[in-house]
C-alpha cells in the first residue's frame, strides 16, 4: 500500500525513469539521490599508501571486478588482443577473483597474450592499481553502480566502459566525462579505444575534470545533505 510510503530513493536517472515507465510507484514519491560511495579521506589515505612504492605510470589498462560472466572478461580478452595490434606496449591488469577464473586464465593461453595481461586476484586496495593505470577499461554485460568507475573518477583516470543499463551512460554523458562504447560490440570498443588513444591531451583534461566534478555527488557528505533536505520536505 503506497500510502505507507514516504519516498523512494533512486541511485540514478535511469532507474528513476524505469520506474516512472512501470508505474510502480507515484511519481511525487520518486527522488534522485546518487549513492554515497565516495569517501574523500579514505581514497586519500589509501593512495597516500599506494605512493609508498609508486612506480613509473606505464600503458596499464585496469579492469575490476569480480570474475563471472556479468563483467565480460572473455569480451575483453578478445578486444585487449586486438588493441595490441594498436599498440603493443599495452598491459592489461585485472583485480579480482571468481568462478570464471579458470576460463579467463584459458583464454589468455589460447590467445597468446599471457605476458601482456595479469591477473592479480582480490586486492583491498586498489588504489594502488588505480595510481598507475593508463585508463579504466569495464566490459561489463550489466551493471549496478559502478564503483570501481568512482573511484577512477575521483583519482582522474580516463573511464572506458561499455553502455550496459545501470547509471553508466548518464555519469559518462555521451562522452563528456569519458568513453562508451556498445555493450559486446567488438568494432565499438576498439573505435572508441582508439579514439582515446589519438585525443588530444588538453581534451582528456576535460573529460577528467568534468568527471571529478560529477563524481562529487557521490560523496557521503553530499548524500546527507540530499537526504536531509528530502526527508524535510
């Protein structure tokens, strides 16, 4: 019974459209409020330890992530394959652990790229990986809220993502604080590499700082103040 319903908190646009789209609830009753994962003081405190042993940024492309099939990997593999065709100097590091472990460590040896890709398991944090990378690359066939996104955002690294429904292609905002590409598109996702790679320096600055702007609604303080104000009304 929706008269015992005060508000509904939606973490994205999206979502907050979808459930216009389905009725389910009264539109007054709807609000946007972005989740609270960003804690500043953390993220810093953590890339603060990640410095201790910093080495010299190379051409690493970062996936995150459990390995199952909702983050795509074996897609990756086999854009990352081509990419080297690009550029061979590319890396690919990936953090996490899952049941597809075995299938992604066959399609590295079936492809042949065994030294350019490393498989790191569960890392508490990923800052450290987050420090050197090249850019953040996500494949993922269907995704919540991206937090491994956020948290590239937040620590300027370029974002390449695929265009699955979550609230991915609204913070991206066609290509304003980042890349995307067609979810399970092979020629969409080399392209819109390749676009990275050959934009201007100047121009990936303000895809980054519009990102970092963005990534402030995500604060925990932000989200206090969003919630306070909507429980007043």
């Amino acid at each position: 019974n929706q008269k015992y319903i005060y508000k509904v908190i939606c973490p994205s646009l999206e979502t907050h459209k979808l459930l216009i789209e389905k009725n389910i609830f009264i539109k007054k009753k709807l609000t946007v409020i972005k989740d609270p994962h960003i804690n500043p003081s953390h993220i810093i405190k953590m890339k603060n330890k990640a410095n201790e042993n910093k080495s010299e940024l190379s051409k690493n492309i970062l996936a995150i992530g459990r390995l199952t099939k909702q983050k795509n990997y074996i897609f990756l593999l086999e854009v990352f394959n081509k990419l080297l065709t690009i550029n061979n100097n590319l890396k690919l590091i990936i953090v996490g652990e899952g049941e597809d472990k075995k299938l992604i460590e066959n399609k590295i040896q079936s492809l042949g790229i065994k030294k350019f890709v490393s498989l790191e398991g569960y890392q508490k944090n990923i800052y450290k990986y987050l420090e050197k990378s090249f850019c953040y690359f996500s494949a993922s066939l269907w995704e919540g809220p991206d937090l491994a996104m956020l948290d590239a955002a937040f620590l300027n690294v370029p974002i390449i993502c695929s265009d699955c429904k979550s609230g991915r292609k609204e913070f991206i905002e066609n290509n304003n604080r980042g890349y995307i590409f067609k979810t399970n598109d092979m020629n969409s996702a080399i392209k819109t590499f390749d676009t990275f790679l050959k934009e201007e320096k100047h121009e990936i600055k303000k895809k980054l700082i519009r990102a970092k702007k963005e990534v402030k609604n995500f604060t925990q303080i932000k989200y206090y103040f969003k919630l306070k104000k909507t429980l007043a009304n």
